[in-house]
C-alpha cells in the first residue's frame, strides 16, 4: 500500500532508515505535516522574539548609558561656561581695584 492509498486513520510503523527529511514529512498524514509546521514555526518565532528582546535590552542599557554620558558633558560644558563667566569678572575686580590704587596713589601724591 503506497502513501497515496492510506487513509488518515491507518497507522503503520514506518520503518526508520536513512532517508531524507522530506520524504519522512511526505510519509506523514497531512495534519502531522501541517502540525509539524506550525510547531516549527512557532519555535522559530518564540527564538527570535527571545533574541530581539535581548537585543532590545542590551539597546535600552547602551541607550540609558549614553545618556548619562551626555548629562556628564552637559554638566561639564555648564561649569566651563561658569568659571569663564568667574574669570571675567575676576579680571574685572582685579582692574577696578588697580584703577583705585592708581587714584589713591595720585591723590596722596598731592
């Protein structure tokens, strides 16, 4: 009896020899083959939403990490802005304090 000729309900031993993975499925009733499919199918879904999820993870980290970096440097980039601003209006005290010495020098010259 060929595999053509069996019904669904027939259940034969099938001998286990070296043959190829096609012919094992092509032996099978078609609702094993679909359900082997669709199994196979899940499972290559259920891995691959396991990685991207890693994945996704591993992003998020990276992500959370460049973030601190930049307020690092945002937190930087504002203290140079600040001791600039400091350092000008030291330089300014320093040359109003050196004009009032000058003053004082000259006023007690005379």
């Amino acid at each position: 009896m060929s595999v053509l000729e069996r019904t669904p309900h027939e259940v034969e031993a099938i001998p286990v020899t070296s043959k190829s993975l096609g012919r094992r499925l092509a032996s099978l009733p078609i609702a094993a083959r679909v359900a082997a499919l669709t199994a196979a199918g899940l499972i290559s879904l259920i891995v691959s939403s396991i990685l991207l999820t890693q994945a996704l993870y591993r992003s998020a980290d990276r992500t959370a990490d460049t973030k601190a970096l930049f307020d690092l440097a945002a937190t930087a980039a504002a203290a140079h802005v600040t001791f600039g601003e400091l350092r000008y209006w030291l330089t300014d005290l320093s040359v109003s304090l050196l004009m009032n010495s000058q003053r004082n020098a000259e006023q007690a010259r005379e």
